[in-house]
C-alpha cells in the first residue's frame, strides 16, 4: 500500500512539472510560478535519487545515512533556488535565457563552418 501511494505522487509530481514549465515559460518573473518549479523540480529530483540509493546501496545503515544526506542535500537545493528567485531572475526565467544563450552559441558555430 505504502509504495503504491509513493508511486501515485511521483506521478503526479511528474506531471505537474509539464504545465509548471510551460507556464514558467509563458509567465515569467513570477515569484510562485518560479518556487513552484523549484519545489517541484527539487521533489522530482530527489524521489529520483532516492530510488538510486534504494536499488544501489544495500546494507540498510548506509541506504538510510545517504537518505538523510540526500534529503540535506535537496534542502539546501531547494533554499539556494529560493534564494535565486528571490534575489536574481527566478528559475524560469534563468533556464530561457541559458537555452536563448546556447542557441546563440550553436549559430555562431555553424555560420564560422
């Protein structure tokens, strides 16, 4: 039953990712939107992991040492993010200029060739 449950909210954290981006992409400069992806993102990427940790790591004191790691880890993921929205662009906003800058980039190359 547990895992069942654990597998329902992956899924929809999963899905909720796709109109949060797309929304984040849309609307940019939102303070909730951006915290949003980032708690989402950040949740995603640490029920990802968590399943490396459980399928990789056996004795069973370090799969639960390297969870409470990872879960420190995700926090302070996830406050650096806050902090960013909160001081600089906000994510969303971040990762189109990055892709815009990288478009560039791969212009560039192809116009020297």
């Amino acid at each position: 039953h547990r895992e069942s449950k654990h597998w329902a909210i992956e899924r929809v954290v999963s899905m909720a990712l796709i109109p949060a981006l797309g929304l984040g992409c849309i609307y940019q400069y939102q303070f909730l939107l951006d915290n949003l992806v980032s708690a989402l993102l950040t949740y995603h990427s640490y029920q990802g992991l968590c399943q490396v940790v459980t399928d990789y790591i056996h004795p069973i004191f370090l799969q639960k040492a390297a969870r409470y790691l990872l879960m420190a880890v995700s926090f302070v993921v996830f406050f650096m993010l806050f902090v960013f929205n909160v001081t600089d662009v906000g994510v969303c906003v971040a990762a189109r200029l990055f892709w815009k800058k990288l478009s560039i980039n791969q212009n560039e190359e192809e116009f020297e060739e």
